[in-house]
C-alpha cells in the first residue's frame, strides 16, 4: 500500500508544479494597447480617398513601366547564363534558387504591371521550379538537363509500381537526347505517372490501359 | 488614410519591384519612402532614423524577413519594437501566413501586389489597431483577429469570457422566402 501510495504523492506534486508553472506563465503574459505614429498619422484628416489613391497609384505604376524593357532584357541575361552554367554542369548548388528568385521577381513585376502573357509563362516557371525535387520537365529553358543532372530516384524507375499510374507519354518537347541516353529507352519509354513524376516505362506500365496515347 | 510625413521603409531584394511598391506609395500620398535590399539595410535604417512603417519581403537576404521581425520584435528596450510589419510572401500557403504572424508581423499581402491590396492592408493597419502581446515566447500583435468561440467553450486568456454560440439548427429563411425576395428586387419592388 505504502509502496502504491508513494507514486501517487509524486504525480500529485509534479501535477502542482506544473500548475503553479503554468500561472507563472500566465502572470507573465501581458496584453497591452499600442498607438503607433503610422496609426496616428495615417487617421488624420485631409488624407486621399480610396479610389482616388488607387487611380493615382496606377498612373504612378505606368510612369514606372517605360523602365521595365531594360530590367526585363537584364533579368534575361541573367536566365540564360545561369541556363548556359547548369547545361555545362558548372552551376552552384544554389542554382535553382537563383532561378526561383528571378522568376518571381518576373512574374510578381509582369503581374502588377499588367503583361499577362508573360506573368503566365514567369507563373509556370515558378511552379515548375517549386514543384522541384520532383521536376523533371523543363518547357524551353533546358530543364531535362537539369533533372538528369539532380539524379532524383524518381527519375532511375525505382519508383513503386503502385505509385507509377502511367497517365500520358512526356511530350517530346519535353524530352531531350540527354535524358533517353541516361535511362537508354526511346522517347516514348518515358513517362509521367499520377504526380506528374517522370521516368522509364516498366513492363507493367506497357501493359496498362489508362495510357491514353496506348 | 493620410501618408504624408509618414516615414516608409521598402525592403525587397528586387530594385524594381520596390520602385513599383515606391510609385504606388507616392500614389497614396506618400512623400517619405526609404528603399534597402537585405536585412542589414533595415538595421542600418531603424538605428538611422525613426521609420513608421516597414514593409518587408519575406525571403530578404541575408536573413530572412520572418527572422528579421522576430528579431525586431525581441530586442528589449528596441523603440522599433512596436512598429507595423507588412510583410510580403509569394507563396499564400496557410503554413507560410501562420509563419509571418507568429514572427509577429501585424499583417501578410501576398505577391504580385496591386494597389488595391496594398492600400486595403495599409489601411486595415491603420485603422484597426491590434494590442500588443508580450509572453515568453510571443511578442506582436494579438494573433487573434476574431473570435467565433473557444474549445470547449473556455479561452485560454484571464480575460476571455464564456461565448455562448447558438446551435445551427437550420437555415433563418425557408428557400420560398428567400426565392421571393428575389422575385420581388427583380421585378422592381421593395
């Protein structure tokens, strides 16, 4: 009994201690009102009407737009060097991040100013580049390079025959010599499964009729 | 809301998109506008002068905007330690807002800005001020914009009060009445 007793005692005081702890904690909390200049400033009278404000803003953003052609031209360069670095292997490690700041920066800028061709295609770049470590794709910027290059498992068929729902072909645009040398399949050996991930075609896969291009 | 004399730091790594957040500000009336690229600009800039407002990118080099307001609003004694954050992410995933709040920043505008969204979050900040929240591991804004009733039906804070929230038993209005409302607007009426 005195045995079964003793444990009891513990856990009633550890529970105390955490009890008491816990209003420590409470007590220390403080909540408090703050009036910021930026607050007191911004209320004051005589300030610009809502869409008054906005229309300005928006001729003020058009003034800014005649500058965009010679940052987009140096934003530009900038892809394809890094493009030219990664396609001869000499890019950092920190490539695609140089990549993803560049292409935010391009779709953020073309978004605001209004060039919706380009804001779409800088969209797509971004999401191909988040969508890493499974990218494997590249549109026109040379990317299969770069997924050969990473030598993601994914890309070496080593991937779970459950997982591998073979959906459609990889486009041919999206292939390159490089990428069939290193799996050593032919181009429509190549395929994308459920994700979007890409690799070699397994034999179950030749067999299976979900592939809309079998 | 009135921008003049406010004193605005810009900080974004990219030189462009900050020009188009600076021609919006100066849009909205403001003439004040100060512009740095990393985190160590936004120190330079806060013991240089007094800035009113911050509006930070989430991923400024070197450290980050989310450590950068943590360490804005950590510093003890910091006069800065109050100021309002916008903080500006491009990528809107719950996970990544959640970060920038509990970092303290008193509001989030995802990217690509408009002037609209710009102006609307300005003016949330201005006009509907948050208390400040001082424990051992939080300092900001209260993290708290609404409260539509707590688990269990007890808050966790000295000062929150028992909500009672109604059972939904089914909806104000039978679908007849509601279906002649609109007949009635349609057809001109009252």
């Amino acid at each position: 009994m005195a045995k079964a007793a003793k444990p009891k005692a513990a856990t009633k005081s550890k529970a105390k201690a955490a009890a008491k702890s816990k209003m420590a904690v409470k007590s220390d909390v403080r909540v408090f009102s703050v009036d910021t200049r930026f607050q007191k400033m911004a209320r004051r009278e005589g300030g610009i009407p809502r869409d008054k404000a906005i229309e300005q803003a928006q001729n003020e953003i058009r003034e800014v737009k005649s500058h965009f052609d010679s940052w987009f031209a140096g934003e530009l360069k900038v892809f394809v060097r890094l493009i030219k670095k990664v396609e001869g292997a000499k890019a950092g490690k920190d490539w695609i991040k140089t990549a993803n700041f560049h292409s935010h920066q391009l779709r953020d800028s073309a978004t605001t100013l209004g060039f919706e061709l380009l804001a779409f295609i800088a969209g797509s770049l971004c999401r191909i580049l988040d969508s890493r470590p499974t990218m494997c794709l590249r549109g026109n910027t040379g990317a299969p390079a770069f997924a050969a290059n990473q030598r993601h498992p994914l890309l070496s068929g080593r991937l779970p025959l459950s997982a591998r729902r073979v959906i459609s072909r990889v486009p041919p645009c999206l292939c390159n010599d490089r990428l069939i040398r290193r799996f050593g399949f032919a181009r429509s050996n190549i395929v994308t499964d459920a994700r979007g991930r890409t690799g070699p075609r397994t034999r179950n896969e030749s067999n299976c009729t979900n592939n809309p291009d079998q | 809301m009135n921008l003049r004399d406010l004193v605005i730091l810009i900080a974004d790594p990219s030189s462009y998109l900050s020009m188009l957040i600076h021609s919006m500000l100066r849009g909205f009336g403001s003439n004040k506008v100060l512009q740095v690229r990393n985190s160590m600009g936004v120190f330079h800039a806060l013991t240089a002068q007094r800035i009113d407002l911050l509006i930070c990118d989430a991923l400024l080099p070197v450290h980050g905007g989310l450590q950068l307001t943590q360490a804005i609003r950590s510093k003890k004694g910091n006069e800065h330690r109050t100021i309002p954050i916008l903080m500006m992410i491009s990528d809107s995933r719950a996970s990544t807002v959640k970060q920038a709040r509990d970092a303290g920043a008193n509001m989030v505008i995802a990217k690509p800005l408009s002037a609209a969204s710009l102006y609307d979050r300005l003016t949330w900040i201005a006009f509907n001020p948050r208390k400040f929240v001082d424990t051992a591991t939080y300092f900001g804004p209260d993290r708290r914009f609404k409260i539509e009733g707590y688990a269990g039906g007890v808050g966790r804070r000295k000062g929150d009060k028992v909500t009672e929230v109604a059972q939904k038993i089914s909806p104000a209005l039978a679908q007849d009445d509601i279906d002649s409302l609109f007949t009635a607007v349609r057809s001109g009426q009252d």
